[in-house]
C-alpha cells in the first residue's frame, strides 16, 4: 500500500521544487551574463582594473580576462567568438575588417624605455645618440655605472614598429642587435617587464600604463630630456606613443555594448587617467 503525502508535505515539496527552479534559472541567467576581454598586453592591467569597477556596479555579471594572447591574438579569437571584445595596440588588418571585426580607440599611452627601479636616482635619461649605440651593441652605462643590457621584442611586434618609427637609425641598429649573441627576445608585454624587473642594467621598450596598472618597479627613462609623463604626451612635448583599441566582432553582445560605454563615461575616464593614460572621447 502506497504512503499518503499530507496536504503540509506536499506544500513544502512543492515549495522546495520551485526554489530549485528559480535557483536554476538565476544560475543559467548569471553564467549567461558573463564577458570575456582578451588581448594586447599593453592593455591588460588597465583593463582588469575597470573591469572590477564595472562587476561592482553590475554585480549580477562576470568579466573573464585571460593573459596576453597580443593584438593579433585577441583579434582572432574575437572573430571565432571566443572573446566578446579583443585588445589592440594596433589598427585593423584589411583581411580582419573584411571579415567583420570594428575597431574604437579609446586612450592613448605614451610608449616608453623602462630600466629597473635600482638605476633610478637619479632619475635616469638617454640621449637618441645613446639609444642608437645601446640597440647596437656598444657599451653604454646608467647613471651609476651599471652596463645597459638591451632586451628585444619580436621583429612584427608593434612595439618595435614604433620603436623604429620614432628613432631614424633604428633599424639598423636593432637588425645589428638580432645578430648579437644572449640578447634576449620577450614574447609578451608581462614577458617583457618580468625580464626587466630581474635583470640588472636592463633596457627595454613599455608602455606607462603597463607600469602603473600592474605596480611594476620599472622607472620610465627620459628621453633627450624629456620625461614621458601624460602631460607631456598631451601637449606634443613627448611626442612617443601607443595607440589602444577595443575591437568587436560581427555579432555583439548587450552587455559588451554595456561595457564599452562604461569605459567612455566619467568614471571609465578617470580610472583610464588614473592607470597612465589619455582617454579618447567617443568623437575622437
């Protein structure tokens, strides 16, 4: 003989049943309300910064970002849909327009020579003289004495395109130091700045954001003089920079619309500032 369920225990089963729902579709609703931003190195630190800021106004999603996967990288993966938004320091390939990608800037960093924190008091600077012979392979020391020791990124990364750009005799000079023996090559952004931060007398290329987003103990070098602050960068007066991109695919999201707009509003901004770099307004 079957057991009666009383009236009561059928209220609470029921009860239970629908909190399992309800408790099923929040999870369903709260995995589908998640982003994910991936790209350039460059951008990374800034980003996860405003990404905490964003999740704490909107709590009820998630924002997912990986480690670099570089501009490229990011840019393909957005395309395949594997991220919602990529991270660019450089502007869309013809190929990668035709196949649906956008690009918008939003800020601009000045780009920058870093050496690790020991060598910096004083303050130290370089001459574009100095730079040509360091990138060469000819002895040049920091302020205390301590050899410069060159570290390279790869020969399509755009930090070596701007590195080239800014400096005539630039690419002589980094061909000449592709030939020299135990000159190190780092692959990624973080890659870069790790090297720098252990190895004594280094001297490689950065961005100003990477060392204030990230907290890095690498000091910013002068160059002929002038010290790469945004100020400077803002009136002409340090002329070297990075350009930053947020690139969509040809299907977008609400809630990446949501966040791109955030980081146009007052307090995207000011956290952009914040993190060593100049915002670009959406007219811009």
């Amino acid at each position: 003989m079957s057991a009666r369920i009383s009236p009561t225990i059928r209220k609470i089963l029921g009860a239970t049943f629908l909190i399992t729902l309800l408790c099923q579709a929040v999870g369903a609703t709260a995995k589908a309300e998640s982003l994910k931003i991936g790209g350039t190195g460059a951008a990374l630190g800034t980003m996860r910064i405003l990404a905490d800021e964003f999740v704490r106004l909107r709590p009820d999603v998630s924002v997912e970002i990986p480690n670099s996967l570089d501009s490229g990288g990011g840019i393909k993966a957005v395309l395949a849909g594997a991220l919602d938004i990529a991270l660019s320091s450089r502007q869309l390939k013809p190929k990668e327009r035709n196949a649906g990608a956008r690009a918008k800037q939003y800020a601009t960093t000045p780009f920058i020579l870093v050496t690790p924190i020991s060598h910096s008091n004083p303050p130290p600077g370089l001459t574009s003289e100095q730079l040509l012979k360091a990138y060469s392979g000819e002895p040049v020391h920091w302020n205390d004495g301590t050899p410069i020791r060159i570290i390279l990124r790869r020969e399509k990364d755009s930090s070596t395109r701007i590195l080239i750009a800014a400096f005539d005799g630039m690419d002589v000079a980094l061909a000449r130091a592709r030939t020299l023996p135990g000159i190190p090559v780092a692959f990624s952004e973080q890659d870069n700045m790790d090297l720098a931060e252990t190895m004594t007398g280094a001297l490689t290329t950065g961005s100003l954001t990477v060392i204030i987003a990230e907290n890095r103990p690498l000091t910013p070098i002068a160059i002929n003089g002038v010290r790469p602050t945004l100020e400077n960068l803002a009136d002409g007066a340090y002329p070297i920079s990075k350009s930053l991109y947020l690139v969509t695919g040809p299907k977008v999201s609400q809630l990446a619309l949501d966040f791109l707009r955030f980081v146009q509003t007052t307090e995207g901004a000011a956290i952009l500032k914040k993190t060593g770099n100049l915002p670009v307004s959406p007219q811009g």
